[in-house]
C-alpha cells in the first residue's frame, strides 16, 4: 500500500487515543477537552428549532449571513473592532478547519511556520500537511508563584527568517494555560511586521480566564489588523465540541482564500447549528462572567486534589487543562505513566510529550482536563488517592 509521505510524518492524535482508552478502561476521561455537562439551554432550543424551521439544507458556502453578522457584532463588542461580516469572516467545521484551511491559504511547501511548544497537537500535522515546515520556540515554565509560562525573545527572533510565512499563537494556551500579555504580542507584531509574516490566532479559550486575566485578541494589537487570522468557535465557550462550528476573521484577500480551501474541503458547516450559534453568540455578558466563575471552583478543586495526591503542579490562568509533573512518582516515563493511570487508577489524563516535537521535553509531565462536572471531578480525585498506595 502506497502511504503518501505527508500521512507518514505524524501519528494518530493521542488525546483523542487517549479518550478510546478511557472509554476501554472504564477510567474516568480527563484527558480530552470535551465539557461532560449540558451546553446553555437557549443555545440548544435554538438549534432543534433551526431544525425544525427546516433549515436543513447547504448554508451559504463561507457562513451564513445572520451567524456572521454575529461573529462580527461580537468581536466589534468584545474587542472593539470592526470587522466586515460580508469580506471577512468564514465559517469553518471547527476552529480545526478553521486552522488547516489558514494554512492552506496561506503556505507553500517550503515556507516555515513558527510554533510555540508545547502546543495543541494539531499545529504539527496541520503544517506538515500544508507542505510547510513547522519550527518551535520553546515555552518555559514559571519559577515562582505569580509568574507565567515564557519564551525567550532572542529564541523567537532566531526562529524568524525570510521564508516564515506564519506564526500561529494560542492564547488562553492549551496545555500550559499560559494568556499572552500585551508586550509579548507587541514583540509578536514587531517581528511579524519585520519579516513581512501573518499571525494565525487560536483564541478558542478567551472566555476561560482567571484571577482578572486579560484576553487581548493580537488583530487588535497596533499594526495587526491587517496581518492576522483570528480563529475561533463555539465548541468551549457554549460546550458544545460535537457541533463543529468554528470561524477565521481575516483580512478580505487572505480571506478570499481561506473560503475557497474551505469549499472544497468541507462546502460548509452544518446550517442549522450556524443559526443555533445565532442564539450562542447573542448571550448576555453574565454569561461569561458564570462560565469563568465555574471553572474556578473546577479548576481549585483539581489543583488542590493532585498536589495532595503528590504532584507538582501549574496553575493555568487560562483554558481548561492543568500540566502535573509526575517525578515525584518513580513510575516511568509519561506515556508509561499515563497508561498505569488508566488501566490501575482509573483516571485518563493526556502524556505531556504528545505536546512537543522532542518527545523527551515533555516526559516528566502529563495534562488533566477539568471541564467536567464537579461529580466527575470527585470521582477522579477519588480515584487519584489509589496513586498514594500503587504507584
Ligand atoms: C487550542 C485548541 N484549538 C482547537 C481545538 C479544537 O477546536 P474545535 O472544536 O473548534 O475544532 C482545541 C480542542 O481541544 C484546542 O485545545
């Protein structure tokens, strides 16, 4: 069988692996970011009524009118910048179309696409697939409480040469919950702006913010309306992952590719949760405000539970995952780790070397996901107390 060399450079998505071993093992499933609780009751109303209003059929290729309108009377709200819904807005299956289709827009084989590591695992094979070269920069982990993950400005400028085509950036950050500061996305634009480069923005976790931190969206950053991919959806911020409705703002040309990789890649996302999504993007602002209030209480209680149980941790201040050492255990590498969890302790959890090129970067650690229930989070923690006395 002839395998193309492109499917051969990466494997399977372990996260999603991850989840079949859950299901397997009968562990509870902190490994996936897919919320286990039920998603806003007017979003879901909407979409049966959608539905049955028999808006069941191709919605315009790019988005449909109303949901796009929204999307940019929700960005003009929330960052305070107009956008035209009509030029500049596609709507993708999911912020993962949203993203491979960007990169087919824009790249060439041969052009180089920077990535901060450890990343979403996607942003590999999405630039490998896309015929470009991904090249990483190193995110550092806090050495004091009130400090946040870091990169090192002279290693990102070293990372830019004249065939970067892209960056992309992840803020809110899955996994180490890092949210980007206005002078770090002011370097970003300086070097952007420097070695003529576009900015890819996965911004899917803005909502999800702790203790006051601040979501600044880089198209709004001086100079980088016109740069910049700003990638969204509804899967976090309204729980609902399965719907796969996501969305790339984008300056009209780059644009006008984006919708012509995104026809023929898809034709469209599913018409009747765009009009859902209607109802989603139409919430009130005590809406956010709740959502943020809940994963902090879920966020705590994970914290508090895996330092008692022996690891060491970082606290996020944004997204929804928290990043565990596990030296503390003796108990192998991550991988090895993370498959006596599931199989011994009955908790799934994500190995943290899936999220870095170099495997070994990320051996000491593992990802647990805590957009779950309060229940489901007990009964993890319940089950984490098994590590005290088996591993
Ligand atoms: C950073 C990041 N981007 C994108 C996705 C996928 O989002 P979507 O459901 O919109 O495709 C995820 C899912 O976990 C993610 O963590």
């Amino acid at each position: 069988m002839q395998i193309s060399h492109k499917a051969r450079q990466f494997t399977e998505s372990v996260i999603r692996d991850m989840t079949r071993q859950a299901i397997q093992h009968n562990a509870v499933n902190l490994s996936q970011g897919f919320p286990d609780f039920a998603a806003p009751n007017a979003v879901k109303l909407a979409a049966q009524q959608a539905i049955q209003e028999d808006i069941n059929q191709y919605a315009i290729t790019w988005g449909a009118k109303n949901f796009r309108n929204a999307i940019a009377q929700k960005f003009l709200e929330w960052q305070k910048l107009e956008i035209d819904p009509d030029r500049e807005v596609t709507v993708c299956c999911g912020s993962t179309e949203a993203m491979i289709a960007s990169l087919f827009a824009l790249a060439d084989p041969g052009d180089e696409i920077i990535v901060f590591e450890p990343f979403y695992e996607n942003y590999g094979p999405d630039a490998i697939l896309s015929g470009a070269i991904p090249r990483y920069v190193t995110l550092y982990p806090p050495t004091s409480a009130g400090e946040d993950w870091h990169f090192e400005a002279a290693e990102l400028r070293a990372a830019f040469n004249e065939r970067t085509r892209a960056i992309i950036i992840n803020s809110p950050h899955n996994p180490t919950g890092k949210v980007f500061q206005l002078a770090e996305l002011e370097l970003i634009r300086d070097l952007c702006v420097e070695f003529d480069a576009i900015a890819i923005t996965d911004e899917i976790y803005e909502h999800i913010l702790y203790e006051g931190a601040l979501h600044i969206s880089l198209a709004t950053v001086d100079g980088m309306r016109d740069r910049t991919v700003t990638i969204n959806s509804l899967s976090k911020t309204y729980s609902v992952t399965g719907w796969r409705v996501g969305w790339a703002i984008a300056p009209p040309e780059v644009t006008t590719a984006i919708r012509k990789v995104h026809d023929f890649l898809t034709v469209g996302a599913a018409a009747p949760l765009q009009a859902a999504g209607v109802a989603a993007l139409s919430l009130p602002s005590s809406y956010y405000l709740d959502l943020a209030e809940k994963y902090t209480e879920r966020r705590d209680l994970l914290l508090a539970a895996l330092r008692h149980v022996g690891f060491q941790v970082f606290c996020p201040r944004g997204a929804y995952y928290i990043i565990a050492d596990i030296s503390g255990f003796k108990a192998g590498d991550d991988r090895a780790f993370a498959r006596r969890l599931v199989q011994d302790i009955g908790v799934a959890a994500v190995p943290g070397s899936s999220f870095y090129k170099h495997p070994e970067h990320g051996a000491h650690w593992i990802r647990f996901t805590f957009c779950k229930t309060l229940e489901t989070l007990n009964s993890a923690v319940d089950n984490l107390q098994r590590l005290r006395t088996q591993l």
